[in-house]
C-alpha cells in the first residue's frame, strides 16, 4: 500500500496544563492498542476536547459516561481518518479514540467530523486529575497499531497548528513534519 499522508492537529487549542505519561507509563500497558498507547493530557474539568482529524466516529462507548470512580469513566471515541486518499471504511489508514470526556453536540456513530470540531469537554470523576486519554493507531490490513506522538502533543499543545504524519503502511514509525 502506498504511504498515507494526514495532516492533525492538537486536540487542545488551549487549557492542556499538564502531562500524566505517554505510551507504556503510567498504566498504559496491555494489549489493546489504545490503551498501550494512550496519551494522558491534563486540562481542567470543562476544558474543550477537539478533533485531531478529519474522520468519520465508528464507535462510542458510553457504558462509563455516568462513572464516579475510575479507569473507566467518561465516554470513549474512536474515530477513523477520512480525506480525499482515505476511506475510513477500508482495511488500512488511521485510528484514534478519545477518553474521559463528555460528548459534544453531533457526536454521533457514522457521523463525519472536521480538524478542530468539538468532540466533547474533559471530566474528572473520583479524585483523579482530569485529563483527556487520547491514542492514535495506524490501521494496516484491518490490524491497528498504535503509535507514539506523545512528544509532538506536549509540544504542539495549547495551538492551533498543523502537523502532517507520513505512514509508511510498512511497519516504520510515521514521520512527523511540524508545523506545516
């Protein structure tokens, strides 16, 4: 397959104040993709969520939405990557999932979504520091496989700049070119 090229944006354009670990810290293990590479920004309670991508949302669990004690609360997002060279209905492109927040208006299954439309706002439930858990995968041939940008979403956080990611379809990292 032919590399995929995305433009993204930081899923927050202000209000991130802090970091609890990237990919493989802080409890972010397993085997399930966004969950070894979930990315835990800090922002306060309230603070807008935005969409990284242009994407279409194939699935939102809302079963946590009304948890008062953690890991789980709050609903969780997944989003498949959509523009002129992606489907989001095929078997390789981009993935990512959105955690511990609320769901804005229009969030809705098989809806499609802009780079930069509200997603939902960051809640804090049970003692634990609010923060958006956020993870992104590359999906070959029907397989996801996360990825770590955590160090691009530190630095890039609390903007409205642009980033495009360049994946291989070959197992190689993606590149990341920032801004654009």
């Amino acid at each position: 397959m032919a590399a995929i090229d995305l433009d993204i944006g930081n899923p927050f354009f202000e209000g991130m104040d802090g970091e609890f670990g990237g990919p493989g810290v802080e409890g972010h293990v397993g085997s399930d993709w966004f969950e070894a590479f979930g990315n835990d920004l800090g922002a306060p309670a309230g603070t807008m969520v935005h969409a990284v991508y242009d994407g279409k949302i194939t699935k939102i669990d809302v079963t946590s939405l009304d948890s008062t004690t953690g890991p789980s609360y709050g609903a969780g997002i997944f989003v498949r990557a959509a523009n002129d060279n992606l489907d989001p209905d095929a078997a390789g492109g981009v993935g990512c999932y959105y955690t511990h927040v609320t769901l804005a208006g229009g969030i809705t299954e098989g809806a499609f979504i802009a780079r930069g439309d509200d997603i939902g706002e960051v809640i804090e439930v049970g003692g634990i520091p609010p923060h958006l858990h956020f993870a992104i995968a590359e999906r070959r041939g029907g397989t996801n496989f996360g990825i770590n940008i955590f160090n691009w979403l530190l630095e890039s956080a609390n903007t409205q700049d642009v980033a495009r990611l360049t994946f291989s379809q070959d197992g190689q990292p993606p590149q990341i070119v920032f801004p654009i």
